[in-house]
C-alpha cells in the first residue's frame, strides 16, 4: 500500500514535523506555569505538563496513522478530516476540558499574556505559503491561511507587551486581535470547504495534500485549539474588563 504523504521535500515534511512541537509545548508550559502560579505542589504542575503532552503525542500520532493510510487524502464534502480530527477534538475541548477541575485552576491562573502566547504558534502558517510554492496547495488557500495566520502571530507579540506592562489599551487591543484571530480561521475553514467542493466538481488542485501526512496535523490540531483558545481567552478578557 502506497503511504499518503505530503508532496513537498523530505526537508520541509522533517521540519514541518519539529516545529509541530512547538505549539504543543507552549500549551503544556502553560499549564505547568498556571499550576505554579497556584500554589500547587510542583509534582502536580509536572504532571499535567506530562499528561497535556502525552495526549498531543497520542492524538497527533493517531491522526498521523490514520493520514498514511489515504483515508483523509480523499475530497469529500464535509472534508474527512475536519470531521474525524478537528470536530473531535473540539467536543473534547468543550464537553470535557472546560468542564474539568483541573482546567479551572489553569483558566484562572494562566495570565492572558501567557494565553496569547500560545497563538505565537501560528507563525507555522509559513508553511502553507511554502507548500505552495511547491504545488501543493491551491494559491488561494496558502495565502488566506497563511498570511492570517502569520499577521494573527505577528500582532501577538506586541500584545503580549502590552499585557505584560499593564498598557491602558491592552485590553481593548486584545479584543481587536482576537476578532482578528477569529476571523482568521473562520475564513480559513470556509476557504477550505469551497475549495473542496471545486475540486470535486472540477477535479481543480484542491486542499487534498492537507490530508496527508505530516500536514494533516494542521486540520486536525489547529482549527479546534485555535477556536477553544480564542474563546478561553474572550472569557477571561470580558471577565478582566468587567473587574477593571
């Protein structure tokens, strides 16, 4: 059976892999930091730094098994992997994390400066750009995707300063730039559906190769941890505003 990878350099599929792990860590070092923020003993906040870990590993590593097998390479309306990895991972979120004890001690004690530095991942999006120089992705695609992601990654950085230093506009910049975050991987999904269903119909290059691996890590991980940590972050903004 003929393995369903990426259709770019071996080069960029290795360094796609690694900078993968960045977003990952970034969310457990979050976690970790909260825990330790709250007073709990460091053998707890090594913990759940260990176990955030250990479930990105085991579901990025499931969606990998799965990618190189061809069963997300396949243009389908609603696309497989949105459905198989991204909604999942969503309800996930929602029904069980927010819910969770554990996670209230990190929603209250993870900084909105520390939240908004999760985002700092989507500078990956270079990666769409890159994939269609190497034909990969259609023009549209890589540019919506990766261009809002980068701008979204950009913006971060002086607001994460702002949040740091306690800037009187701090608060209504985060709102902005989450609006911005938001928009951003709202047209991003739409962009994918739309180029879905042309490449269905027209049999056009379409958003196939984001199916395959190691670039099916993208769809799976990115649209529902991106979603949840704007909400997160929202929440916790109106709660700060609300109490300024």
């Amino acid at each position: 059976m003929e393995l369903a990878i990426t259709q770019v350099p071996f080069w960029l599929s290795i360094l796609f892999i690694l900078a993968f792990t960045i977003p990952v860590w970034l969310i457990a070092s979050t976690a970790r930091t909260a825990y330790r923020n709250a007073g709990k003993p460091e053998k707890q906040a090594q913990l759940i730094y260990q176990r955030t870990l250990l479930f990105y590993t085991c579901f990025l590593g499931l969606i990998a098994l799965v990618s190189l097998s061809g069963f997300f390479e396949q243009n389908t309306l609603p696309p497989r992997i949105l459905v198989s990895g991204a909604l999942p991972l969503l309800l996930f979120y929602f029904l069980y994390v927010w819910r969770s004890s554990w996670f209230k001690v990190i929603f209250t004690h993870a900084s909105l400066a520390a939240l908004v530095s999760i985002h700092l991942f989507r500078f990956i999006g270079i990666f769409f750009l890159l994939a269609y120089q190497y034909g990969a992705l259609p023009r549209t695609f890589a540019l919506v995707g990766g261009i809002g992601d980068i701008l979204t990654a950009i913006l971060a950085i002086p607001l994460i300063y702002a949040l740091r230093q306690k800037r009187s506009y701090a608060h209504l910049f985060a709102w902005i730039w989450s609006l911005i975050g938001l928009a951003d991987i709202i047209s991003v999904l739409r962009t994918a559906v739309v180029l879905t269903q042309a490449s269905i119909e027209t049999d056009a290059i379409g958003v196939a190769q984001f199916g395959t691996f190691p670039f099916s890590w993208i769809p799976a991980f990115a649209p529902a941890t991106i979603i949840f940590l704007h909400v997160v972050i929202v929440v916790k903004l109106a709660q700060e505003t609300k109490a300024a």
